[in-house]
C-alpha cells in the first residue's frame, strides 16, 4: 500500500517544501495521487537547481550565456503554466509555490543576461 509522504522526511525539507508537503498530505488525494505529486516536488526541485547552477556558470563566463536562454524560457512557460490551469478551474495551483519560484527564476535570469 503506498503512504503520503513520511512525516519524517519532511522535517529535513526546505520551508517551500514544507508548505507543498503540508497541503497535497492535508489533501483528500489517494495514496497514489499524493506519492506522484511528491515525484514531481522532487523533480521540479532538481529543473530549478540545474537551472541556478546553469545560471551560475553563466555569471562566471560569458560565452556560455546561449545555455541560459533556453532555461529562461522553460521556467516562463513553467511560471505561465500555473495562471493557465487556474483559469481552466484549478484554482489551487495558485496556492503552490511553483509559479514564484520559477517566475522568479526566469525574471532573475533574464535580468541578469540584458
């Protein structure tokens, strides 16, 4: 039988993960539903911290900087992503911290690349 996310694990977790942890695990998702969405947490997590690390290299060589367009542009359409689905009547996309994270993700990027 899957479980929702240990309570264990969550205590090692950032204040963002907190958060999304608390609400899909306060949820009336299945056991299912709950153990894919801590995937995709996951997931999203390593895309932003590939994309800062990526950012990083950036500011340290300029030449690179045509490997940093391609992440701007996913973590936009990603933050775009979450008003879109609210507007087609899941309104509690809005209440996940993705669309900040990756809206300020791609804004940070993009500032620091004009």
């Amino acid at each position: 039988m899957l479980r929702p996310y240990p309570s264990s694990e969550r205590s090692s977790t950032g204040f963002l993960a907190r958060i999304y942890l608390g609400n899909f695990n306060a949820s009336t998702l299945e056991p299912l539903g709950k153990s894919l969405s801590a995937v995709s947490w996951h997931s999203f997590t390593i895309f932003l911290t590939g994309s800062g690390a990526t950012f990083l290299a950036v500011a340290f060589d300029r030449a690179s900087v045509s490997a940093a367009w391609p992440l701007i542009a996913a973590n936009a359409l990603g933050a775009m992503l979450f008003p879109g689905r609210s507007l087609r009547g899941h309104k509690a996309l809005l209440r996940l911290p993705g669309i900040y994270l990756m809206g300020i993700t791609a804004l940070c990027g993009a500032l620091t690349l004009t």
